[in-house]
C-alpha cells in the first residue's frame, strides 16, 4: 500500500527512510497485525476485572464479559466513550475561547479584543443578550459568562443548540430525550452509564452517544461563534500549501494543534519581530507556516500557509528547514521531539494540559499572551542559528489554495447576485438541478489507508456529479495540498452545471474566475459553518435539514473528534459516509442502528465504505433520494 | 502425538499466544513479574501481518512444525538439538550444548528460532519446546478464539472433514433442490 499520494510527502517520506527517522507510517507496520478484538470493539476494560473479550466468530470463545455484557452493550459503550471523548476536546477548545473572552471582558487579556463587532452583536441578539448601552467589555462579560454555563447543568436547554437548529429538529431531540442539561454534565453521563452496571441496553446507550453528540455539536458552535467575534470571521484570502511554503532564508515557525488563541498572538508578534530573526541571519525574517488546524485558523484569517496536517506532520521537521514548532492541543504527535532529536527543530508545548516528554515547555497566558509569543518566538530564533544547512531538504512543491469560506462569506457572496434573498440564487440552482446537492468533507487523514488518496478520488468524483463541496478541517488541508482550493481546479474537475454556478458566482465577486473547487469552511471546529447553512435553507424552505440534498463525509477519519462530529451530523439528519470501518464490527446490532434504524429516527444515518468510487456513488444516490423527496 | 494446529480464520491478531508463550518461557511464569526480568523472556510463537491491501490484513499465527526431519537438527553442527522421545525438536536438556552459531535460524524454512538471551543470560537458539511442564502448551491455552490448537494430527484432519462434511451437505441439499425442480421442468 503506498503512504501517500501527497508529492511533498512522498518525497520526505524518502527522506526519513534514508535518515533512518521513524514516523506515524513506520509505527503502525509495527503495530501489525492489530488486535482483532480492539478493530471490532469487542474488548472491554471498563472494570479491574476485565479485559474482557468476545469472540467475533462466536465459534469456541466467550460470548458475555464477566458482567454479563454482551457484544452489542460492549460496542456501544466503547463508542459512547470514544463519542465522550470527541466532545471534551471541542468543548475545552470552546471553554477556552471562553475564558479568553471573559478575562478580555476583565481587562486581563491585553492582546486580545473584539475584532468582528458585526459578528458579535449578531451573536449577543442570538442568544437573548441585550445590548441597553453597555460597553463592549461588559457585554463580552455576559456572553462570555453565558457560554461557560452551556457546560455546566441547567433545566433550560443549551442556547448554542436551541438557537441554530431548526425547531423540528428541536421538536425531535426533545421527544427522543437527546437535549443534552448541559455540555460537560453529557460527557460525565456518558461515561457514567457506560461504566460496570448501569446501562445495558445497547440502543439506549447509543441514545445516550447522540445526547452526547448533540453537546458536541453544541460546543462547536460556540467555539466558533467565540473565534470569530475575537479573532475575526474569516473572509477570502488566498493563501499557499504543501511543505514547499517552508523558507530557506527565514525562520520557519510552525503553529501546530487547533485553538487560535496563542496562534493569533504569534502571527502579531512574529511581524514586529523580524529584524531580530535578520539579524540572527534570515534574511527573509521570520515565515510562518501552520499545521494541522491552528494552521488552518490562521490560514483563513491571515494567509498564513498551511504546511502540512496531522499524519504528516512529523514530515515537517524532516525538511531540515523547521526551526520550531509551537503546539496547543490535540492531534499533535508525541513523537515529535523524537523525530526533532536527529534536527534542530525545537518543539515548543505551551499548555498546562498538553506537556510532551522531550519538548521545551513555555507555558502560555493570556495575561501576558504578546510577551509570551515573543519568547516563544526567541526560542525558535535561538533554533534556526543552529540550523544544518546540509540538512535543509524542501520539497519544491507549492499550491495555491483559497480559504475564508465561511458562512458570513458564502451568503455575502451570494448577496452580490441577489442582495434582498442571498440564499435564492443557491436554492435555484439546486431546484433547477445546476448543483446536485452538497457534500461536506471532514475529518482527518488515516495512517490505515494512503494518505489523501480518498479525498481527493471522491471529491473528483463528487463535482463531476455538480455537487457543491464545503470542506473544513483535514480535509480543507488536503484538498488545500493538491490543488483543489483553486478555480483552476474548478475549470479541471467540476460537472457542467456546478461549473456554471461557481464561475457566476466567482465573477459577482469580482474573481474574474469561478470560485474554488472546493469551499475552505475552516477548521475542524468550524464544521457548524456548514451546518448554519443547512440551517438557514431548511428555515427558508420550511422544512427540516433532513429533506435537503445535504450529505457529510469523513473519507479519512482517525481521531474521537470525528467521530462525534459525524454522530451529531448523522442526528442533524444527515447522511454521513466514513470511508474507514470504526471498530463497531463486533456488533451486528449497533451497525444496524447507525446505519439504518438512525435513518427511520434522524433521516440522517452511516455510510461505511472504503472504495471512493462506490462511496460517491452511495452519496449522490442518497442526494437523489432526498431530491426526489422534495420532488425537484 | 500432539501437535499445534493452526486456524488462521479464527486468528484476531491479538497475540495473547506470545504473551503467554513469554510468561511460560518465563522465570516468574506471571506477566508483571516477567515483565520486570533483565534479560526478557522471549516468545516462541509469532503472529504475523501480510499487508493485502485497504482493511485487508491476512493474520498468520506462527509456530514450530517440530519437523521431521527437522532442518534446524540437521544444520546442528555441534549436535545441541535433538528430539525428545515424545517427539519435540528442542535444544534444552541434551547431550550437547548450544553454541549461539545460528545456523539453525537460518535453515529453519518458518523462521521460527530466534537467537537471543535465554534466561540465564547466555545468547542461544530460543524455540518452541511445547511447554513441557504443561498439559497444554501456553499459546493454545491462551488463543481466545480456538485459532491455536493443541491435537494429535488426526483429530485435528477429522475436525476439517466434519467441517467440509457440514459445507458439502448443504451443497448436496442445494443440488438436489436443483435436481427436482429440473426435472419438474
């Protein structure tokens, strides 16, 4: 099976084999052949007295866990769990932006402020703050101090939630009983009733995953709320990608992980201070570059490149050309100071919760943030002197990619060909059949399969059908590193129709082009981009998300986060295809339940299919199905 | 005599069977007081991955075919590994000692020999022995899903031509179903 397809990961793949530098491909050879009972979900330690382990072939071996759980209650609390753990990291990102805001609000975050007003007064109207001619501060006082009781537990359902779906969709997870009390009080009851003796109903614990998910769901929305009001709501920018975008002459900086708070101050500090990393002997100052989704954060809202995203982000520190890489949370690898030690590159962890063995740690604060970011910034200065230059191996490979394609961005630009109905000339290409339908790509890249080889055969697949792609996330920076961010991409691979509509709507924005491929949405956090317009067209046409020819999609998916994500766009009601089996095989049953059951209760429902081709075709088959529904 | 069988079908790839074959092999014959002896014990059975393609991984369980003739004897210049009068290939308790040469590992057609430290911490060949002190040996005993399997050879042959019986004699109602409605025809 080939690692990549990626070219700036082929060839520094070559380069770690020459090097003698192991990566993510290396250590999952050495995983094989994984355990069969962890693939399906059968093993269970939820208790001292296991593990406990089901034969899937039910031939000779147990068919209970001691308890007495059986295959399908063991599958669905591990999926609970791993459901669990999706919606704890969105929902610390989203605390986080939180508390940045509230100690704004306090003025102890000096580096910080609110930099999209339009944004942020739209978002106190949403969610009942009036504004009765208090300050910003305090208003972001209020709103901080509202979004951090959306975690804790309260009778009156989660203002994120019940004031971005639609009311049917409120209607339905209130009867099903799926209105999370609050968005931490989900995750505990998850792993409460997943623990040794409490539920044993498999359906009710996967009730209990979308309640969860629904949190999660819940959580990012606020994050990105949050992000936008403080950092800005990304607009166009056409920004670069691949490992190419790393400099020779300058100090090459990565941001690395997913929140934007330390990550924005870096991007202000590094531009005051670049005679200092001249002087040390860059003449080109200081490049940063991003990866994984702090890359993606800065990348919509300042050009920033996308380098490279979290499979192969270990590749980054093989160009020799990495000075340093400063990293949040999540996706970061903890083998990055093992690949750092045959460099120069310093790993900079900058979290209390998030500290690597091997990594130089400089804990951040958003009391001091610009001071904090130039320390960080000094140390990678500090890195680069001792640079190899021998070393220094950049892969000539560089694409271009837009990005900023946020919802505020998708409606102004359809506002530019009917300012009074924005949403309009989007639902009229839809009825008239010029666009098939829409398809969000998410989630990550997989070290099970060839990296991006997925995403970009389906995507090709996809537009050629005239489906209009939103991608976020992994996917974003995968399509980002093969050239699908483009209008060029546009001309090469869109179906007539689709064509037609991107390059309107392309010359109403004055691109003298069609828009891009694909439509950059945002991180991963950002996947409710994309949800708020599925909103808002259901709104508009009086119907529930789930009659739109809408579909999701994680071809490459790899981490909890996507998980819960996909759960929650299944019960938005949407058909959701996984292109990598999630270890649920074990039980019959759950498969059942989110493949098929979840459709009669959601309308949104699983797709598990390896093959891209066979899975564009199961996708567009169920945006025809769902066409023929609303009789267009 | 009993020998160790192989269903690759019913193999998980979890290897408990080199897990307990370590801890067997073991001077504390428990995991976390294995785990903690220098030098480490040593499995004597493997379970390995051929990579066929997507989410398509062929899991082999690995063990010694205690041949006969058995390469491994034959290559044995120093004349350290013999067989048991129960018929297990071995180097442990013979007339002659082991001398770490490693030509056994090399003629050993499964790879099934390994030379490292034995518990003593004298490099030597390290295989397969079939547990002598057990009436099982650890890897079958442990195997979850009966995928490893301790037999006379057979029980073992019998166990597959019931199995095939079962299949044929669903052919056979199939082709008579086939029959009858042909000649119903």
């Amino acid at each position: 099976m080939e690692r990549s397809i990626s070219p700036d990961s082929i060839l520094l793949l070559k380069t770690a084999q020459t090097a003698g530098v192991t990566t993510a491909w290396d250590r999952y050879e050495a995983q094989l052949p994984q355990c069969g009972f962890g693939e399906t979900g059968l093993c269970c330690r939820h208790c001292l007295q296991g593990p406990c382990r089901i034969d899937p072939f039910g031939v000779s071996g147990p068919k209970y866990g001691i308890c007495g759980a059986s295959a399908d209650v063991i599958v669905a609390r591990g999926l609970a769990r791993s459901i669990a753990g999706g919606t704890s990291s969105h929902s610390a990102h989203a605390k986080h932006l939180a508390h940045t805001m509230l100690k704004f609000s306090r003025g102890e975050a000096p580096d910080y402020g609110i930099k999209d007003k339009d944004k942020f007064y739209a978002v106190l109207q949403r969610v009942g703050i009036t504004r009765d001619g208090k300050s910003d501060e305090e208003l972001a006082g209020e709103l901080a101090q509202l979004a951090l009781d959306e975690f804790s537990e309260r009778e009156e359902p989660p203002v994120w939630l019940k004031t971005t779906i639609t009311p049917a969709r409120m209607q339905k997870f209130e009867q099903l009983g799926l209105v999370p009390p609050g968005l931490d009080s989900a995750v505990a009851e998850v792993m409460h009733r997943t623990t040794n003796g409490v539920d044993a109903d498999a359906v009710n614990i996967l009730l209990g995953a979308i309640k969860c998910a629904v949190g999660d769901y819940t959580g990012m929305y606020l994050a990105t709320d949050l992000s936008d009001i403080l950092f800005g709501t990304p607009a166009p920018v056409m920004a670069r990608a691949n490992l190419g975008t790393l400099k020779e002459n300058a100090v090459n900086i990565a941001v690395h992980g997913h929140n934007p708070v330390l990550s924005e101050v870096i991007v202000a500090q590094a531009e005051l201070m670049r005679d200092e990393a001249i002087a040390a002997g860059a003449p080109e100052g200081i490049n940063l570059v991003g990866i994984c989704c702090t890359g993606l954060e800065v990348m919509m809202r300042h050009g920033i490149p996308s380098a490279t995203n979290s499979l192969s982000q270990e590749l980054a520190i093989l160009t020799g050309a990495l000075d340093a890489a400063v990293v949040d949370y999540q996706c970061i690898m903890p083998s990055l100071p093992m690949v750092a030690s045959h460099y120069h590159t310093a790993i900079i962890t900058t979290m209390s919760i998030a500290k690597i063995t091997g990594a130089h740690h400089l804990e951040f604060d958003e009391k001091h943030a610009g001071q904090k970011a130039q320390e960080i910034i000094r140390l990678a200065i500090e890195a680069f002197k001792k640079r190899d230059p021998a070393k220094v191996n950049i892969p000539p490979v560089v694409n271009d990619a837009w990005a900023g394609m946020s919802a505020e961005t998708i409606v102004k630009v359809l506002a530019l060909v009917d300012p009074e109905d924005p949403l309009k000339p989007l639902l009229d290409n839809i009825v008239n059949g010029n666009i098939l339908g829409v398809c969000l790509f998410a989630g990550c890249n997989d070290v099970k399969i060839t990296q991006d080889k997925t995403f970009v055969e389906l995507v090709k697949a996809l537009v050629a059908e005239n489906v209009l792609i939103l991608c976020t996330g992994c996917a974003a920076g995968s399509f980002a590193r093969h050239g699908l961010l483009t209008p060029a991409a546009t001309e090469k691979y869109a179906g007539p129709g689709l064509k037609a509509v991107l390059t309107a709507l392309g010359q109403a924005a004055g691109l003298g082009g069609p828009l891009p491929l694909a439509l950059h949405t945002g991180s991963c956090v950002d996947n409710t981009r994309a949800a708020s317009i599925a909103t808002a067209l259901a709104n508009k046409l009086g119907v529930d998300v789930s009659a739109l020819p809408v579909v999701a999609t994680a071809p490459e998916a790899a981490m909890e986060k996507a998980v819960s994500i996909g759960t929650w766009a299944v019960a938005m009601g949407l058909p959701t295809h996984v292109g990598v089996v999630p270890p649920v095989t074990g039980s019959p049953l759950v498969v059942q339940v989110l493949t098929q059951t979840a459709k009669d209760l959601f309308g949104g429902y699983f797709i598990v299919e390896p093959d891209p081709q066979t899975a564009a075709a199961k996708l567009v088959a169920a945006l025809k199905e769902r066409r023929a529904g609303l009789g267009i | 005599m009993k020998r160790l069988f192989v269903r690759p079908e019913l193999c998980t790839g979890c290897k408990t069977c080199e897990i307990a074959c370590t801890v067997e092999h073991s001077k504390n014959k428990h995991l976390l007081g294995a785990m903690m002896e220098s030098p480490p014990p040593h499995t004597r059975v493997y379970v390995e991955a051929v990579l066929n393609g997507h989410f398509d991984v062929f899991k082999m369980p690995m063990t010694c075919r205690h041949c006969d003739p058995a390469p491994c004897m034959a290559a044995c210049i120093p004349q350290a590994m013999y067989r048991t009068v129960e018929g297990v290939v071995t180097n442990v308790g013979g007339l002659h000692a082991c001398i770490a040469c490693g030509m056994c590992v090399m003629m050993c057609p499964f790879g099934m020999i390994a030379r490292a430290p034995a518990l003593d911490g004298k490099v030597m060949a390290l295989k397969c022995d079939l547990c002598p002190d057990r009436a099982v040996p650890a890897c079958a005993d442990a195997c979850p899903t009966g995928a490893i399997l301790f037999l006379e050879g057979d029980d073992f042959a019998h166990q597959s031509r019931l199995r095939a019986s079962v299949i044929l004699s669903n052919a056979k109602s199939l082709r008579e179903t086939t029959i009858t409605q042909s000649l119903e025809e």
